[in-house]
C-alpha cells in the first residue's frame, strides 16, 4: 500500500494548485459581488461570467473530467490530491475543471450504465460543460437514508414510463442549465427488497415536473441551489431507463463509491485553507499584549487541527487505494468511515478557525461561516452519519462472529 504520488498525480496537483492560487482565489470577489447583487430576484440563481472564463483556462491547462479514469487515466487515488486543492474554494473550483457534483456521478453512472444515445444526448453534453444535471432520490415524506423507503412510482405504460412522487434536497436543479434528472423511483413494490428501484432520465422540460422551490441550506442559497421536486404523471420514453427494471439500488451503490472520495477530499481542502486562515489570524492578531498564537490554548487548536487533518487525509487516500485495487465493494468498510471521519474532522476544523477569527467568522468577510455551513451538510449528505456508523459497526462484527 503506497500512497506516494506518482509522476503524473505530481504534475497534475501542482498545475491545479496554480490555477487555484492563479485564477480561482482571485475570483472569489468577483463571483461573490455577482451573487451578491441578484441575491432575493429571480436572477438569484444566475451564473456569474467568470465561471465561464475560468472553465475556458482550465480547459487549456488540460485541467477537465479528471475525476474519470477512462477520459483522464488518473486512478482514484491520483485524482484525490486533485480533488483536495479543489476544495479550497468548493464553490468555483470544482465547477472550472468539470469535476463538480452531482454531474461526476451523473456522469460516471452514464459512462457505466447509460445506453449510446443516452451517452449522446446526455453524457457528452455533460463532458463538454455545456449543461449540468441532478439526481433526485431523496423524499420529504419517509426516511431516505433507508433507500429501500423510497415511494415515488416508476410504472411502466406501453412505450413509457409514468413518474409519480415528490424529492427534495436535489442539488442543482435551481440552475437552469440543469437539463436533466436521473430519478430513481419504485418499479415493483412486491420485488425483493433491493430489486423493487430503478432509476430513469427525466428532462428538466417534461411536462408534468414542477420545481416547487429552492431551499436554503443554514440560510445559504447556492447558486446551483438546491430543489423540491413534483412529479405528476411525469411521461417519458421507456428507453429513458437506466440499466434494468429493479437496478436502481445496485446503479446507485456503483455511483457514490468514487464520489465519497471525491466529497472528502475537497472537505480535506476545505480544512487545510480553514487552517492556513487560522494560523494567518493567530499571528497577526493580538490579545492580552501578545499575538493570539503565543496562547497556549490557540496552540492547540492549531496542532490539534493538523494532527486530524492527517489522519483524515491517511484514511481517505487508503480509501481511494483499495477502490483502485479492489472496486468499491472491496472498499465498502473504509467508504463509510470516511464518510463520518472527513466531514467531522472539517467541521472541528473550521470551528475552532471560527473560534480564532472571533466575530468576523460569521460574517462573510472569510469564508468559514459557508464552510462550516456545507461541512455540516455534508454529515447528511449520501446518507447520514448514523447509516454509515452502522454500516462499520456490521462489517466489524461480521469479521468477528459471537461465539457458539
């Protein structure tokens, strides 16, 4: 097991590290002034320009769809140092090399299941950055950590499939360049449990979908936002469908195997900028007639936050080892546990840079306040902490059987 980076992750992470300092950072203000101006019209959930701009010189540092082997030939574990940098401006950095959720697992589960048209109508949209997508699973009205609960209805008529049911929380519908839905939905109540789901493309323009509104995630508004959904007798082609009639569970485990890594590895960023931001505030601040950073219980803070980070960082990147090695299932045990470990660790981080800034972290003169926002988020997330502990918990008892 070696986690030393080969040549071309090196290469890779050191050409997205200096579009990042280069490009990216110094655009925040511009996108943040944008935002800020349509923040409560219609317009609130506009693009501002230079995202466009910043795609384009990624584009030509050869910065695009590195999160898919097939198209970049950076395994998992070479992509996850590309990943992090990513995350040290989450909101515009993902997005400018096309590698910005959900459309990598919309994506991936495209590449892997979709049909040629529907590689073509969707997929190489997708790839060229030209539209974006949702994926719409989780529902209002029943717990859906338990994917099995899921009561929107996919039923089969003639040459089509009828969509019935409500979701929410669907990252990225708010933004209209989110042409299309991979919902997943009942085909068969009576099946084996994990046989009864399927999932379908439904275009955002198919009549009977309604975006009811947009939610505020701890206030915030993304500007890709994030959606409830109404499907009444939504009709689209029966070659819409993804894979097989009760595939649906099995699509959507193969999807979010690679995109946890993708997750905690911009989380990890996001913790390293919240620590570069803490130890910057602890030097050049001063209480009590020294600098904050003479202050034994600062100190601390800081080194407890480097120690977390590295083991955070250690786990995840054995995670993106054994997927490479093994597949996802192979690396099943691991998976949930950076699920809990990473977004935990990120939000301890950037807490105690809060702590550290004092007043000005809730406010949005740094951008901690939004950190901690979607760190905490992201313990909901592709499930929450709570089905992932379980998760562990089984596979670790399962390893030790209960004596006869």
């Amino acid at each position: 097991m070696d986690f030393a980076p080969s040549a071309v992750a090196t290469d890779y992470t050191a050409r997205m590290r200096a579009f990042l300092d280069e490009k990216v950072l110094p655009a925040e203000a511009e996108y943040d002034a944008f935002r800020a101006e349509r923040r409560g019209t219609a317009a609130e959930w506009d693009l501002p320009p230079v995202v466009e701009d910043l795609k384009a010189d990624a584009r030509g540092r050869g910065l695009w769809n590195l999160f898919l082997p097939a198209l970049s030939g950076l395994s998992n574990l070479e992509y996850a140092p590309v990943a992090e940098v990513s995350g040290w401006s989450p909101v515009i950095a993902p997005e400018a090399i096309n590698c910005q959720a959900p459309d990598t697992g919309n994506m991936e589960t495209l590449h892997l299941f979709g049909t040629d048209e529907q590689k073509e109508q969707w997929l190489e949209p997708l790839l060229a950055g030209e539209i974006r997508s949702a994926f719409a699973m989780t529902e209002p009205d029943v717990a859906s950590s338990d994917a099995t609960n899921i009561e929107t209805r996919i039923r089969r008529d003639g040459d089509d499939y009828v969509i019935d049911g409500r979701k929410w929380w669907i990252s990225g519908a708010a933004d209209e360049r989110c042409r299309v839905f991979i919902v997943m939905g009942k085909t068969d109540p009576e099946a084996s449990t994990h046989r009864q789901q399927s999932m379908i493309l439904v275009p955002r323009d198919a009549p009977g979908l309604e975006i009811v509104r947009h939610l505020p995630t701890f206030g915030y508004q993304d500007q890709h936002g994030h959606s409830e959904l109404r499907f009444d007798g939504v009709r689209v082609p029966a070659s819409n469908l993804l894979g097989e009639e009760g595939g649906g569970f099995a699509i959507a485990q193969a999807r979010l195997g690679p995109g946890r890594i993708h997750h905690c590895m911009r989380l990890i960023g996001m913790a390293e900028r919240a620590l570069s931001l803490m130890t910057e505030r602890a030097q050049s601040r001063v209480a009590f007639g020294r600098p904050l950073a003479d202050q034994g219980v600062v100190r601390e803070q800081i080194a407890l936050s480097r120690m977390e980070i590295e083991q955070a960082r250690l786990l995840t990147l054995k995670t993106a080892w054994l997927i490479d090695e093994h597949g996802a299932k192979g690396a099943a045990t691991e998976i949930a546990a950076i699920k809990v470990v990473v977004p935990r660790t990120a939000c301890a981080v950037i807490d105690r840079a809060m702590q550290v800034h004092g007043g000005a972290a809730m406010s949005d003169d740094t951008p901690l306040a939004y950190f901690y926002a979607w760190a905490r988020a992201l313990r909901f997330a592709d499930g929450p902490d709570e089905v992932h502990i379980r998760s562990v918990a089984r596979q670790e008892l399962k390893a030790h059987p209960r004596p006869e």
